[in-house]
C-alpha cells in the first residue's frame, strides 16, 4: 500500500470522528483514544474507502489496444482518454480504422443532407462505474479525405429497450 497525503488525511478525519464518537459513550480519554486507533483502520478500508469509491467517478486509464477494443467493448472508455490525448488514430484512413476498431457502430446524422454522414463514424465506450451515471460514454470519429481528423467523445442517455416513451 502507498502511504498518500491523502490517505494520511483521510485516516486523521476518521480517526477524530471516531474519537468524538467515542467520548460520548465513555468519558475516560485514554481508553477512546485506544480504541480509536485500533479501529480507524477497519472503518477507513471496510466503511469510508468503499463510500468515497462509489461515489467518486475514477476508473483506470489504460493505452490503446485493438484486441482489447474489440474483445471487451464495455471497457473502451479506460482506452479513449489516452487514444485522444497520444493522437493515436489521428491521420489513419478508413481501412485501418476498420482493421484497428472494427466496422463503425452507426454513423452521424447530417442534418443539412437528410442522410448519415459517412465521415462522421460512431463507437460505444462502456458505461463508466459510478453511482450515479445514467449516460453512456460514446466516441465520434471524423473523416477528411478518408484520414482521420478528429476524436470527440460524448455522452448520451442510457435507454433500455423495454421502456416506454
């Protein structure tokens, strides 16, 4: 385990709601003191550790991989931050494309053609772990002279097929 400032602070703040805790039950400083610091370590990993991960939204990053892009497209999201950022797609064409992320998920619409925008290729991310997440991580990838261009990742609701309307 790394030993973070954040950690320190965080057992520190556990550690004194504890102790307060404690001086309501029993009024012998020394023994709430004792058995403060004897269970800040269980209450910080079994109680608040877990708390702060369910409402906090990290996930982790990691670099692009087309087998992993393909095999598990749930977990795209922890690809594309980096595959932006390294400018990793950007200028490949079409085919590679395909050959690197698969056939394109759907197309744009273009609403001053009335049609799907050829150039404007979209993927599924995953839905990224949170507690309150109702959206789903999507990426746009554009098209100029059959070369990649742009990368821009969006979000947009969660719909289930079963719901009405």
């Amino acid at each position: 385990m790394i030993i973070t400032p954040f950690l320190v602070i965080f057992m520190i703040v556990v550690f004194i709601l504890l102790f307060l805790f404690l001086n309501t039950v029993d009024k012998r400083k020394w023994l709430s003191a004792l058995i403060s610091l004897v269970l800040t370590p269980f209450v910080y990993f079994y109680m608040f550790y877990p708390f702060i991960n369910i409402i906090s939204s990290y996930h982790h990053q990691k670099y692009f991989d087309s087998e992993a892009w393909t095999e598990k497209p749930a977990l795209r999201y922890e690809m594309i931050d980096n595959t932006i950022t390294s400018d990793t797609l950007i200028g490949l064409s079409k085919e590679k494309i395909t050959h690197l992320l698969g056939e394109e998920e759907w197309l744009s619409w273009d609403d001053g053609k009335k049609a799907h925008d050829s150039n404007k290729w979209n993927y599924g991310l995953g839905i990224e772990p949170g507690a309150f997440n109702d959206k789903k991580d999507c990426v746009e990838i554009t098209f100029k002279n059959d070369k990649v261009v742009a990368l821009r990742p969006y979000q947009e609701e969660i719909k289930f097929e079963n719901e009405e309307e």
